[in-house]
C-alpha cells in the first residue's frame, strides 16, 4: 500500500517503509487547497511590497537587506546554491529517502508558502528512486539542517548528484533518466526546501525503529546468557516488578517470564543453593526496562516532529500573515537523540559483562574461553577485546551534542541545536551496539554447547538453533568476525525474533 502524505498522520513506520523498502508514496488531495492558500500569501506579498524574511530579503545576518522584485527566483537558487557546503561521506540512501519524505510531509501541512509543485516533485524523486548524494557533516542544527538540504534540493532544480540505478550522476543526467522535470523555483520555494529537521529526524526515525527491535534482540540473547551461566529465573518474577512500577522494567520483565520458561538447565540446577546472581544477570529488567522507556520517549519525540511545520517564516494561510520564529531549532531532537544514545550504550555495556561472565570460568564453570583446549587455543577470548572495545567507543559517543552550541551567520544565529551530530552519533552506537549483541548471541550458544544434552527453554531454543543452522559450534580456532558478521544479519533481518515468537508469542507488545 502506498504511504499518504498528507502532513498530518505520517508515522515511523510509514517512513521507514518508504526509506527501506521503497514504499510507493503518494499526496494526499485533501493537502492541496492549504498548500495553495499558502502560497497564495506569499504571492500576495510579493504584489504589494511587504517585506517577508526570505522571501524578498536576504538570510541570516542579511535579512535586512531588501531584495529586488526581478531577482526573487534567483535569490532562491542562489540560496540552495550557496549552502550547499557540506563534507565528508554521504549519508546512506536510506536516511535521504527518509528526509526526502519528510520535507515532503511538512510542507504538505501548508504553511511553507511552497507551490504543490515542489511537493510533488520531490514524490517523484522517491517514487522513481532518484536519490540526492548528501554529505552528513556541515550542520549545527539550526536554522535547521541548512547544508544537507540544499545538497537534497540541488537535485531538484538539476544540478548537484544523485544515485540513480546504483549510480551516482550528475543532478541533471539523474532527473532526465527518470523522466522528471527539473524545479523552476519561485519566491520563498528555496528557503522552504532547506529550514527544517528532516535530515537528523530521518537518521533519528530510523535508530530509534532499529531500536525497538534491538530491545528484542538483546533480552533473547542475555536470556540466553542466563541459561548458559546457570543463572535464577527469580529476578523476573512479576511480584518484584509490581512495586516498582516502571512500565519499560516490567515489560522486560514480562519478556524474560514469556521466554525463560523451565528448562533441562534450569532444572539441572534447581538445588544449587546459589542465592543470586551478578548485576549484569539479576538486573536485566530494571536496566533493560529504563532503555526501553527511553526508547518510547524518543519514538513519541519523532512522531511529533515528523508532522510539524518547521520552517521559517511559516505562512498561515487562514489568516493571511507570515511569522517569523523558531520551529526550525533542533533542540527538541537534539535532547532526544542525545538520551537515546546513551540509553543504547548501556544496553551494550551490561551485554559486555555478561559476555566477560562466559568467557571466565572462574564465573562460569564452564571451559576458559568457551574452548576445550584453552592454551593451545583461544576461543572466543578476542570476541570479547572487541565487545569492550565497542563499549568503550560508545562511551564517547555518549558525551552529548546538544550542550554544546557555537554561533553561526555573524551572530545572528548565536545558539544551536547540534540534532544532527546526536543523531548521527545515536546511529553509530546503535550499529556498535548490535555488534556487541552478536557476540553475546555468540557466546552464549556455544556456552549452551558446553551443557548438552540439557536444552534451554523452548523459545531459546529455537534461537539457538536459528543461530546454529547459519554458525557451527567453534570446534577448534577460526576467524570470528564472519560469524559475528552472520549474526548480526540474522538479528537485522529479524529471524531470530521471529524464531523465539513463533513459541512464545510477542515479546514485547509494541
């Protein structure tokens, strides 16, 4: 089914089905009257002169500067032209789909002034999979994303890159390869383009997507941990979680109860006389959980934002006024993307302990390293230098963007948001992390190996076996990283989810 646009009701996973898997978007006819009466105003000022940031003055520290009426259109190229100032690798296909469909949905709320031209060019881009080559360095976040989308609107009007069939050409070759008609921009078009969020909203919308699914990933897999290490179901009990109310912790809590069901191991260990558990094993819920609520948060951060106008000025149509303000500042995204990278990096640094706990026998009673000849061989020993390793680099990337702040355009624009740089790093500590996640997949099922013939509950094991059928036991030494590399894949793809479902129902209801 195609995603409406309609600038009302676009959600996360709209995006991410049109970002990831190229979801057919189409507008919404019941947009078109707004976005025509806004941009009816603009025209009207232009007619009799009123002076209209953006419109017919100069950016930034140059608003006060008044614009010539024949010189309008070319204001606008010169605009997209000039901030197209960005460096370093582009941003993934994915993330410029998703921002493409974002700007699409804000100025189809219709106080951008823009024509429904612009919106549906910038459809037709997605729907015909030409994709603007746009660098990730260059924005602070206010006013707005400014270079990466001048460097999306380059394309529009036929100049900048684009992939288009895998590869990358010039704007131009790309639009005229795909049958679409360059935009001739018009007054206020331009600055309408490039004043938003969408760029670190599309790397946020689809991190904190990921996110939820790597919320699933890691209970199973330090579930698996628990049966490997010998570890109590107790800490799970609903009793514990009901006088600490916290929805995430009990969530996660519930999770555990739903896949942990009594086992070959648990049994064999019943009468041990073990009273408890390492943190990183009893305290899965209550960190697991505080994740989880953060991961919420964020998710209800981006569903507002991903419907909101945040331009400047915005044009109000109804009432025939433009305002000049501030919805471009980033702040609201930058805090959130902030505290979602540092709710990711905790889910990765108890897996770490949990992954140590394997590997040392004098913690887990079984062989050193997960190996039967340890000495001669190594085992998983490196696997987990390169879980610490990822830990630590998420430490890092914790420090937050958004306290910083540096002024832009000779002051006037003398506080920002740095969304861009949070989410970006968001992005990255989601990607270590699910690394750090495989690992303990990993290890954990090799631990498993170590207890046959007992099996661990019926859910896990059919993760273990999902896992097993792509990952051999590691019978003597071998490179790693390939396995890790499979992993990965499997929980990226969902099947070990899946796999774990199919007995257990969801794990987690949203």
């Amino acid at each position: 089914m195609p995603v409406v646009v309609d600038g009302e009701s676009l959600t996360i996973e709209d995006v991410v089905q049109v970002a990831r898997y190229k979801e057919p978007v189409v507008l919404h006819e019941s947009a078109i009257p707004r976005i025509k009466r806004s941009r009816s105003v603009v025209e009207n000022a232009i007619k009799t002169g009123n002076v209209v940031y953006g419109v017919n003055t100069g950016f930034g520290d140059l608003s006060d500067v008044s614009i010539n009426k024949d010189d309008l259109a070319r204001l606008q190229v010169n605009l997209i032209r000039s901030h197209s100032a960005g460096v370093g690798p582009p941003f993934s296909k994915e993330v410029v789909r998703g921002m493409m469909l974002l700007r699409a949905n804000a100025l189809t709320k219709g106080y951008s002034g823009v024509r429904p031209e612009v919106i549906e060019t910038l459809i037709e881009m997605l729907n015909k999979d030409v994709i603007p080559v746009v660098p990730q360095q260059g924005s602070v976040g206010s006013s707005g994303d400014l270079a990466p989308l001048a460097h999306m609107a380059l394309v529009l009007i036929g100049e900048g890159e684009a992939y288009i069939s895998e590869k990358i050409v010039s704007g131009g070759e790309a639009l005229r390869k795909a049958g679409i008609k360059p935009l001739v921009l018009q007054a206020k078009e331009g600055v309408a383009l490039i004043n938003g969020t969408q760029p670190m909203s599309s790397v946020g919308v689809i991190t904190v997507y990921d996110s939820l699914k790597l919320i699933h990933d890691a209970t199973i897999a330090s579930s698996l941990s628990l049966e490997a290490l010998r570890g109590s179901r107790a800490a799970s009990d609903e009793r514990l979680h009901s006088i600490r109310p916290h929805e995430g912790q009990i969530d996660v809590a519930a999770a555990q109860r739903k896949i942990l069901l009594d086992s070959e191991i648990n049994q064999s260990h019943a009468d041990c006389g073990k009273v408890q558990d390492a943190y990183s094993l009893r305290c899965i819920p209550q960190v697991f959980g505080a994740s989880l609520d953060t991961i919420r948060y964020v998710y209800s951060v981006l569903e507002t934002e991903i419907n909101s106008a945040t331009d400047n000025p915005l044009v109000f149509g109804e009432d025939g006024v433009v305002i000049s303000g501030g919805n471009f500042h980033g702040q609201p995204v930058a805090l959130a993307m902030d505290f979602l990278g540092i709710a990711i990096s905790e889910i990765a640094s108890i897996a770490e302990r949990r992954i140590n706990r394997l590997l040392n026998p004098h913690l887990s009673e079984l062989p050193a390293f997960l190996t039967t000849e340890s000495g001669l061989e190594s085992g998983m020993m490196i696997a987990q230098y390169t879980a610490a390793a990822l830990v630590s680099e998420n430490k890092v990337l914790a420090h937050p963007a958004s306290v910083d702040s540096i002024p832009t355009s000779a002051d006037q624009e003398d506080h920002v948001s740095m969304g861009t740089i949070a989410a970006r790093k968001a992005a990255n500590i989601l990607e270590n992390t699910r690394n750090v996640i495989a690992i303990e997949y990993m290890c954990a099922c090799q631990g498993i190996d170590f207890l046959a013939p007992l099996k661990p509950s019926e859910p896990l094991y059919e993760a273990y076996k999902t896992i097993r059928n792509l990952i051999p036991k590691l019978e003597d030494d071998r490179p790693l990283s390939p396995d890790i590399s499979r992993i990965l894949e499997l929980m990226k793809s969902g099947e070990i989810i899946a796999s774990v479902e199919s007995i257990s129902g969801p794990i987690y209801e949203n």
